[in-house]
C-alpha cells in the first residue's frame, strides 16, 4: 500500500473536558483552527496527551466524529487516532470506526496489562487491528515508558514488513536513537518514521526525520518550527539554543505534576482544554500562579502558539 509520508509539526491535542468532567466537543473546530494558523499538518488524537484510556469507547468514537466534521475538506490535514492496545476487540471496533468516520490513518499501541512475550506476538497484534481496515495507513505507536514493551522497533519492522500490506510506519517515543536510525534506513526508507520526544527534536532532525508528534506543538508550535529552520540553514548554534528553550519548557511540566500541566500551558494561549481525569492530578489555584510566573519568565509569549484572528477557511 502506497502512503504519503507525513511531515512537518503533527499535534497530540488535549481532550477538551468541561469543569465536571465531560467531553467539551464544541471546542474542538477553534482547536483545529488554531493548529491550521500556527502550521501544524495533524492531529493524533486520543492519544497518551489525549487521555484515550481514560475515555470510554464511545467518548473516543466522539471524540473521532468531531474532528472529522471540521476537518473533512481538509486534505492537507492528517486526523489519526490512537484505537488503543489492551482489548484488540475494541480496537478493531475503533478502527472501522474511524474508517466510517473518514480519518487518515489509524494508530496502535503493544497491550500492556498482558504484554506479548516476543516481537512476533506484537506483529501478529499489529495484523490483528491492520487488517480489519486494509484501505487505512496504520502505524505502530512506540512509547516503553508506558506501555513496559520496549522491543527495538526495527526488529518490528522486519516482522511486519511484506506481511501487513498498509503498515505505514510507527511513533517513536522513545530515546534509542540508534535503533531510530536504522528504522529510517531500512528498505531504503520505506517507512514513515515520527519522532515523538519534543525535547530531543534536533537530534532526530541530524538524523533525518521529516515529521514529528508531539504535545508542547499544541501551545509552542513557533518554537520549534523556528528550530527546524535553523537546522536546515545549518545554524547549529540557534538551533540548540532552541531546544533549550524547549527543555526548559518541558520540564515545567515535571516541576508541576506531568502530563496535567500541558492543559495548564493551554490555558496560557487562551484556549481551556479543562482538567485531566482521574488518576492524573491536577495543579490548584495556587500552583497554577507560581507556574504562570515561571511561564512568563521564559518569556512563552514569543513563542507560543497563536490563536487565529479570524476564522479559517478549510480547503
């Protein structure tokens, strides 16, 4: 199966979530607009930053729908749900799912409750999930430090490759820049390979990635589009600089409780995502202004994502 790469800034958006916990769908078409405006080429959605386990299968299925009605005369923008890893049931149910809906491409993740013993049994999950939407890319999502399965991928790759026709490529959350490297490389690159560590972004640029996911793309997207170019103009210095300046905003999200701080850098570009669910805490009142305080230190507002002064006209 013949796909397009994909390139260029592709975010993990936040679920939007009212006070009392429920999906707030109706922000997610300004959303889009705002990641249109500030370049951004896609959305993964449902994702780990997109709280897909703490949703239920029909909020994840509504939460498809919604981004499929605003996107669906976009061709330039890649929607690419996560349909889970832990029940392949209901993942296959999520993918034929989004396939009706209209979505780009589908996303899979290892199970990680019962962890498949050995990389063949992760390629035969891998074909489980693929084969029930043939016509759809489908990419493996690589994160160990949460699913606890940490096989190198090209290992993956050679287990896929010539058996899962519409295998397009994988997410690679991960810091093994040597087994990246020879992802790129294998079958003169034939797959698609997204980098997904936002603070190791220059690194994976000197090896070749074209397209990376990511959640501070959300809130920060000048920044590191800023980065990209220094690099390809070989101004190394301006370009590590930049990653600095993204390190020092990621570890922000350290310093104030993990994940749940993303929404708050959210709420700093005026767009409210609201809270995580439970069992992801949340900063309080108090936190949050100290954390403000920190953000405009680094001064965020020149380079933060912007919201769109008028609305988008998709094409």
């Amino acid at each position: 199966m013949a796909t397009k790469k994909l390139q260029g800034l592709i975010a993990a958006p936040f679920t939007p979530m009212f006070k009392d916990g429920s999906l707030n769908l109706s922000l997610i078409p300004s959303y889009y607009e705002m990641l249109k405006a500030n370049g951004i080429t896609g959305a993964f959605i449902c994702g780990s930053t997109g709280e897909g386990v703490s949703l239920s299968l029909n909020e994840k299925k509504a939460v498809a729908e919604a981004w499929a009605a605003c996107t669906k005369n976009d061709h330039q923008f890649t929607v690419m749900p996560l349909v889970g890893g832990t029940c392949l049931t209901d993942c296959i149910e999520l993918a034929l799912h989004a396939s009706d809906a209209g979505l780009d491409a589908v996303s899979f993740t290892a199970p990680s409750y019962f962890k498949p013993a050995n990389v063949e049994v992760l390629a035969r999950c891998c074909q489980e999930v693929a084969s029930a939407v043939p016509d759809l890319p489908f990419y493996y999502y690589h994160i160990p430090v949460l699913t606890g399965v940490g096989f190198a991928m090209i290992d993956l790759l050679k287990a896929v490759d010539e058996n899962i026709p519409n295998f397009a490529g994988i997410k690679y959350t991960h810091e093994d820049f040597m087994d990246f490297q020879s992802c790129i490389h294998f079958r003169q690159g034939k797959y698609d390979m997204l980098w997904g560590r936002d603070e190791n972004m220059l690194p994976a640029l000197s090896l070749g990635s074209k397209g990376a996911v990511g959640s501070t793309y959300n809130y920060a997207a000048p920044l590191y589009y800023d980065l990209i170019r220094a690099f390809e103009k070989g101004d190394l210095a301006r370009a590590q600089s930049l990653q600095q300046k993204s390190i020092d905003m990621i570890r922000l999200l350290g310093k104030y409780g993990g994940i749940a701080t993303g929404k708050a850098y959210m709420k700093m570009i005026d767009m409210d995502c609201g809270n995580f669910r439970l069992p992801v805490s949340n900063m309080n009142e108090a936190a949050f202004e100290l954390f403000r305080n920190e953000v405009e230190q680094l001064d965020f507002r020149s380079f933060c994502s912007k919201k769109p002064e008028h609305r988008l006209v998709s094409k």
